[in-house]
C-alpha cells in the first residue's frame, strides 16, 4: 500500500468494506513498514470504524538479515506494527516465515505477553510445514489458527503430490509435509497468497501470453458465469473442501471488486478439474 497516497488507500478500504470484505492483512516489513502507516492513515480518513474490519499482521523477518523469533522482536514488531496501523490491539498475528532458531517457548512467552496485554488476539503462522507447527504448538496455550501459504491455479504443489501417490515421478514429491491434509485436521486456515502468481514471484498468469490454454478456459468460464478470468482464479481456490481463504493482494479498486467476485461463483467438480488440467497439470 506504500505506492498509494492516503486519499487512494482510503478508496480500497471502503470499496472492500462496500464489498462486503473486512478482512486486512499487513506484515510489518511490506514497503518498509509505509503499507501499514498508510493504511492506519486511510483508515482514521475513512467511513470505517475499527471494529468493523478484522485486522492481521505477520512479523519476524529483518529483511536480508535473518529470521527472528526471539522474544523481544516479536513484542517490538506487534508494538511496531500498532503504532503504525493506530489500532490497540491485532486481531491476529502471524511468525512470517520459519526460524531455524525458533525457541517454541521463547515465542510461547511472547505470546502470552501479547495476548495478556490484549495486543493480540489470535495468533498463526506463515508458509510452516506440520512438523514445525507441531512444535511450537507443544509449548503455546494459544491455539494456532492460520497458516499463510501460497496456494492457487498455477501453484499446485500442495495438491498435484497427492494426485501421484504411489508414483516415483517428479510430481509425486511432496514438498510440504501434507500441510492442506495437515490444516484440515488440526482446523487451521489456510489462506493463499499470491492466488494469480505463477512461480515464486515470477508474475501474474492472467492474460499472461506464456499461459494460452489456461486463460483460454478460464475465459470460457468467465463469459459463462458473466465475470473476469480473475474471479474464476478466486472461485478455483475457494472450490478445494478445506474453505481457504483467499488473500486478493490488490490495491485496485476495480481489481478488488473483479477478484471479489469469486466468492459468487459456483465451479462444478469437471470445470474445477478442466482449469487444472489447463494448467499444465496431469492426472495419472
């Protein structure tokens, strides 16, 4: 949100709040800590009140530096974080990505702290595999109810290993630990973010030309359900039984509203399978 000035942050928060969205999702190294000041700014600025939205912050990364799960950056990145969004409290928190250093009950102290402050109301992680879940789970009295993770039409990974189970070729590699299997045990979220990336940050595969048979069907479904190819992305995701939640990563008004649209979109299982096959996928 730092590219925007407050006037235009102020228009996403009450087009998405029109839209009938009220959940936010910050970190606090996303543009160097500006995302989230801007977003405290439009939100003083707007016709939303505080506790019409549920906010959400993630933290633990110094930026090219390390990983950082220790106590005391963990109570400075919410009090940061706070400060800079000009709320009192997170309705949840996230540890950003995994530290290898992770000490479950220097971040189980934390936690509490945060929580018995009331900082902090829920708390979750980011891009976690089970077994570390699991281990910081052992040592929290919270309970962790999110995992962030990347998930959506051009990244199948989490699902396509199953699909191969029993094989010995490349698809069949289970990178994550069966964390979608995982999370619906364990009632865990799963939102995805970057739901229309391909790649790891290699870009947006709508109206991309080096994806010609997927936008093909995914037109042909958008024209039949009257709405853009970005929706069908959206309503893909929402489709899978483990009722993710779909992190829309725009700033755009228009883009907002168009991705939106997806949660009105009902995906029979044959055209959910046609997009994955569209993309590239194969089914044994």
């Amino acid at each position: 949100m730092d590219a925007l000035t407050v006037d235009q942050a102020t228009k996403v928060l009450e087009t998405a709040v029109d839209l009938g969205i009220n959940y936010i999702d910050s970190a606090d190294i996303y543009g160097g800590g500006k995302s989230s000041t801007i977003f405290g700014q439009a939100l003083k600025q707007s016709h939303v009140s505080r506790d019409q939205l549920f906010i959400q912050s993630k933290g633990g990364i110094v930026p090219g530096q390390r990983y950082d799960f220790s106590k005391q950056h963990l109570l400075d990145a919410v009090d940061g974080e706070l400060d800079r969004l000009g709320v009192d409290y997170l309705d949840s928190f996230l540890l950003h990505r995994p530290d290898a250093l992770m000490d479950p009950s220097e971040i189980a102290a934390a936690f509490n702290e945060l929580q018995n402050s009331g900082k902090v109301r829920h708390f979750g992680v980011s891009n976690f595999n089970p077994m570390q879940v699991e281990l910081l789970q052992a040592e929290l009295n919270q309970k962790l109810i999110i995992n962030q993770l990347q998930f959506g039409v051009m990244h199948t990974g989490p699902i396509q290993f199953g699909f191969h189970t029993n094989m010995q070729d490349t698809p069949s590699l289970d990178h994550d630990g069966q964390i979608i299997e995982y999370s619906r045990l364990h009632h865990m979220t799963i939102q995805a973010w970057s739901p229309y990336q391909y790649g790891n940050f290699a870009g947006i595969f709508l109206d991309n030309p080096k994806f010609p048979k997927l936008n093909d069907a995914m037109q042909q479904l958008a024209d039949a359900k009257h709405v853009t190819k970005s929706a069908i992305a959206t309503a893909w995701i929402l489709r899978h039984p483990a009722h993710m939640q779909v992190i829309l990563g725009t700033m755009n008004p228009k883009h907002l509203a168009e991705n939106a649209a997806g949660v009105e979109v009902e995906l029979s299982r044959q055209e959910w399978y046609d997009i994955y096959l569209a993309a590239g996928n194969d089914l044994p």
